[in-house]
C-alpha cells in the first residue's frame, strides 16, 4: 500500500505536462469512414492524425470514451485532407478537431508481443494487458535495396512433404499460396507455424499470422489451434476481422510487416502469413472508392499492383553486415472458380517468387494437401533446399509429371506395358506418400526418410490403400530402432550412403514385422 | 481551371478595393460565362467560403477558459507563458469563450494553431501515464 501511494506522488510530481503548440484542423464532413478536414495545411502522407472525441466532454465522460480515436491522412487536396477512420467512425462529428502527430502511423514492435492477439495498430484483442514496447515501426516502410540484401540460401521447412520435397520455401522468400475457397490454404499456412516446433529453438522463426478480413470465429479457432500445439510461444496474430473497418483491414498486413521487420532487422528470421490479400484488395478498393479515386480494373484503383508489390518487397534475406535476418512472406490469395488469370491473382502471381497452387478437384478426390504439383513452382527456393531432400525428391517432381500423363490411361492397365505398368504404379504410390492430414506437419528427417524408401523401389508392392498406416508404422519403427539415422540426417542435412544402408535395412526389418502392409506377390 | 483560382481572383480584388462590390460580382458573373466556367459558380463559392474562413481564423485569436474572463484577464493571460507569442500584429480580434469541461486554465487558438493549457487535458495525461506504467 504504502509503496503503491509512493510510487504515484513521485509520478505525479514528476509529471510535466508541458503546454505545446499543436496543428489542429476541423472536421467539415465525414461519412463511411472517411473525414474530411480543413486547416491542416502541413500534414503528411499517412501521417497520424487524432480525433478529439474529449473535446466539450466533462473529464468523466472523456475518460470513458476510451484510447484516442485515430486517423490517417491519405488523400492531400488543394483544400482540404481526406482522412480514412481507424475507429469507431460514428463518433466524429462535424466541427470536431482534429490534432496532426508529425508521425507517420506506427505500430509497438518487439518481443512483448509474441504470443499476442492485436489488431494492427497494435493494441491487445486478447484480454490481455495493455502492450508495451521500447519501440516502434512505422506501418508503411521502404523495402531493403539489393545492397542490404543477399540470395534465399536456407530452407525454410513447412512439414508438409510436397511442399518441401517440389516446390522448397527458403528464408527471405515471398511464396504464394493460391486456390479457391474451402481448398486448404490457411492450413497450408497454420501447418507452417506448426512446424517450426520441429526445428531447433535458435532456428525457429518468429511467426506472424496476419487475419484480414476473416470471420472471428475463423480466428478464434486458429488461435486455439495455434495455443494447444503450443505455437503462440513464437507466434503474433495481427487480425483486422470483417467487422473490422476497411481502412484497418487495409492497414493489417503493413503492420505485419513491420513486426516482421523488427526480428528481422535484430538479426533474427521471421516468417508473415497475410490471409488473405483478396479481401485486402477489396478492402483498399472500398477506401479508395470512398476517396474517390478514380477506378480501373474490376473498379480497383490504378495502384492496386503497389499496394501489393510494396507490402511483398518488404520481404528479404539481409545479408551478413545486416545481421542476417530473415523475412518470409506467406501471401494467400482466394480464386473465383480457379481463376487465376483475373486481375488480383496475375498481380500477386508476378510479384511473389512462386506459388503453391491448391485445387478443388484434388481435395475433392482425397488428394491432401490438394497442391498441384505441375503448376506449383519455387523459382528461389530450390537453392535453399537441403541436400538430403534434393537427393531424394529431385526425381519426384518428374515422376509425378509423367504419372499424371499416363493416368488417363489406368483403367486400361492390361493393355498396357511393363514399363508404363511400373511408372504408374510408382506414380500412385507416390501420390499416397504424399498426402498428409491436416495439423500434423513432418519434420524434415522423417521426411527425407520416407521419400527415401519410396523412391529407392523398397515399397513398390506396398498395399495402396494403406499407405498412411504402413508411413505411420515406419516412421514409430525408425524412432525405435534405427533413432540414429533421423538424428545424422537432422544434423548433417545429407543423406550418406551410410544413412541409405541404414534406411534400406530398416525397410527389410519392417517387412518382416508388417507383412500385412504389403501386396501379396502372385 | 480550378474554381480556387477564380476564388482567390476575386477575393483579391475585394480587398483591393479597386471596383465596388456590386461591380465586382457583375464582372466577375460576366467573365466565368465569357470563359465558358458558368458551371463552376458552386464549386468557386464554396472556395471563397473556406478562404474567408481561413482569413478569419488567422486573423483572430480565440480564448476559452473554464470560467467567464474580462478582456483585462485575456491580455493578461495572453502576455503570460505558454501564450507570449500568439498575439502579433496580423490579430485584428480577440474572441472569448467559456466551456466548463475544461475544469481550469485555458485554450487558445489562432488560425490552426492550438496551446491548450487546461486542467482537463493535464488530467488526461497523467491518468495516461499512470495506467500506462
């Protein structure tokens, strides 16, 4: 008690509420959102401006309206300045003041927030305390130029085995995740934060999932999710809901961003999942429509590609003298009828450098992950893959390839030839290798180890339908048994010839102990 | 053409003084259909509308206080700190307000400038800064 009154007389004679000039402007007319001021001559682009809801309030009623209603000058007219609201724009009135910060809009950034559910001005959504950072970054920043930067060189593992064995993600690296709705992406995405509970602590990513415009519920699921894996220890969840307004859906992936920007510039590697940037560009065409800025394609304004292209550049591997430090970006784009020729998906497509291309035919057939394999491209990421997985998924692309071209063939398999026989048989028993649930990510070892075994012709005869029990089995067998050879593959992230033996070895004591896993031979 | 730049013409030349108002408006109507802008008349007046208020604004010194001031209190707040520097020669008028709210002290306002040196808003910083610590 007594040290609690201490401590507030020292604040309170320590307070120096010093009496500043401050530019104000006034409010001549707002509606959906957007404000229009006069008077504030000398205001910046996005700079941070406050509305005074206190203003003719008695202190009772001020102190009850809450934190500061904010804004952000967007459109500088000849007259006046166009103010988007990040708010609750209901509150403005007509004649209010409002006061210019000098500062370009900012977010608290730093390691208080891991663990943390904020909407993108950075304050707490998850019943939490108040966050409080040494730190802040402003939203909107200029990408490192090609000095500061150096060429993706490490893997950044997903634990989903197509990913990582065709289409490798590495550090610093803007891969696209792209499919229509109800096909997979988000758990794409969410099995990549799990995964990073594989790699080792100093390894591990920072993660940063970006909601912008999903449903509560949605999030609230994932952030459960993330929780009872024990994700949230390395994970920030920014969300701008679809109750949210437009102008702080707009806003939520730059202040990913930023967050991601200060791991990065600590020398850490961070990764940044924005889900999803339809709804984004839908939510800056709303703005921009409200501004009055003349519309072009599909009514989106004419810097729609920017928007994107300067969010996605921010993305980078820093190079030594920069500390090091990684930024990943995960963008995730919703198609209408798998479309990806329309005008936000072909944008997006050109700026990443990638994409994994998820279809509904494939999720429908059983197919999971329902990743495309032929369309899926990395162009970086292959220089980041380890060279255990390259050794033993560089075939596999191919194989795939050719299997999805003789597959119209399979229901006249009699008919057929030996070697086309084995190349589809290969091929299907790749394809069940390669489907995984949902939420159980792979670390990379066991990856490597069953991609191994299935492509070294050991699992040939392996009985189709019991793929994911006789993987399940093998892998149990090699923790039990052989625990040494997932370790040096871990270690060393090559695949000896010793560690081949040893993995083929495995494959002949399994056999002996699953014989119902496998086909008998006629 | 922008309608601020007929605004700004004609607000120009009625602080010059150099034709009668009625003259004024009957060359300046004549002129904006000579020049094909007739449709521009709406646009041009609110333009005018917001120079004059500006004009006003600059010109005027606006003083609110939690309770009634005399004009000898103003002057006498008006050469004290934070405040010294706002009155210059460009003020023509000193306009005094009351609001409660602001428990103590005061707000002056010149143009788009503000010093608010009242109790209400030192009392809001320092509940900021003691829930914030």
């Amino acid at each position: 008690m007594e040290h609690i009154v201490d401590k507030l007389k020292k604040q309170i004679l320590e307070l120096n509420p010093k009496t500043r000039s401050e530019k104000v402007g006034i409010v001549t007319a707002a509606a959906d959102g957007i404000a229009e001021v006069d008077g504030l001559d000398d205001v910046m682009m996005s700079e941070m401006l406050v509305f005074d809801t206190g203003e003719g309030k008695s202190l009772e009623e001020a102190l009850a309206s809450g934190n500061a209603l904010l804004g952000m000058a967007l459109n500088l007219e000849e007259d006046s300045v166009k103010v988007v609201v990040l708010g609750d724009a209901t509150k403005i009135k007509e004649g209010m003041t409002v006061k210019a910060t000098g500062n370009i809009l900012s977010i608290p950034v730093g390691k208080e927030l891991i663990g943390r559910v904020i909407n993108p001005l950075g304050e707490a959504l998850d019943g939490g305390l108040p966050i409080k950072t040494a730190k802040q970054n402003p939203i909107e920043r200029k990408a490192y130029g090609v000095i500061e930067r150096k060429s993706v060189s490490t893997p950044l593992h997903t634990g989903i085995k197509a990913i990582d064995g065709m289409i490798p993600i590495g550090r610093g690296q803007r891969e696209l995740i792209i499919g229509d709705r109800q096909t997979g992406k988000t758990v794409v995405a969410i099995d990549t934060i799990l995964n990073q509970l594989n790699e080792p602590a100093d390894r591990r990513p920072i993660c940063i999932y970006v909601a912008i415009g999903q449903k509560d519920s949605k999030i609230a699921r994932i952030v459960q999710q993330l929780k009872d894996k024990g994700a949230m220890d390395y994970t920030i969840v920014v969300t701008a809901s679809v109750s949210s307004s437009a102008a702080l859906q707009f806003l939520a992936p730059y202040a990913g961003a930023a967050i991601g920007e200060f791991f990065m510039d600590a020398g850490k590697d961070a990764l940044v999942i924005y889900d999803d940037l339809s709804k984004h560009a839908v939510a800056y065409r709303q703005m921009s429509l409200l501004l009055r800025r003349p519309p072009g394609r599909e009514a989106y304004p004419g810097d729609i590609f920017y928007l994107h292209s300067r969010l996605l550049e921010r993305a980078a591997r820093l190079s030594d003298a920069m500390g090091g430090g990684s930024l990943t970006a995960l963008p995730i784009i919703e198609t209408q009828e798998n479309d990806v020729s329309a005008y936000i998906p072909t944008n997006v497509i050109s700026i990443t450098d990638g994409q994994i291309y998820l279809e509904t035919d494939l999720f429908n057939k059983g197919i999971r992950p329902a990743i495309n394999v032929g369309v899926s491209v990395s162009r970086v990421g292959g220089s980041a893959q380890t060279k255990a997985m390259k050794k033993v998924a560089g075939k596999l692309r191919l194989e795939l390839a050719q299997f999805r071209e003789l597959e119209a063939f399979v229901q006249f398999s009699s008919d057929l030839d030996e070697g086309t026989k084995q190349r589809i048989e290969k091929g299907k028993l790749m394809v069940e290798i390669l489907k995984q649930d949902k939420h159980v990510p792979l670390p990379f070892e066991k990856q490597v180890a069953i991609i191994y075994v299935a492509g070294a012709d050991v699992l040939n005869d392996a009985d189709k339908s019991k793929i994911a029990l006789l993987e399940t089995k093998f892998i149990a067998l090699l923790e039990s048994q052989y625990p040494e050879v997932l370790k040096t593959i871990a270690d060393s992230r090559e695949l000896s010839d010793a560690s081949q033996q040893t993995l083929k070895d495995a494959v002949v004591t399994f056999r002996g102990a699953n014989p119902d896993l496998f086909q008998v031979s006629k | 053409m922008r309608a601020s730049y007929y605004a700004k013409a004609l607000r120009e030349i009625e602080v010059s003084g150099k034709i009668p108002e009625d003259k004024l408006v009957d060359h300046f109507l004549r002129t904006l259909t000579q020049n094909g802008h007739a449709h521009m008349l709406p646009k041009i007046v609110r333009s005018y509308e917001r120079i004059r208020n500006h004009e006003e604004a600059q010109s005027t010194v606006e003083v609110t206080s939690a309770s009634p001031m005399t004009e000898q209190d103003v002057q006498a707040l008006l050469k004290k700190d934070p405040f010294r520097n706002v009155l210059t020669a460009s003020h023509k008028k000193v306009i005094r307000k009351t609001d409660t709210t602001l428990i103590g002290g005061a707000v002056v306002r010149s143009g788009t400038t503000r010093y608010d040196a009242s109790y209400k808003r030192m009392l809001l910083e320092l509940y900021q800064s003691l829930i914030s610590s």
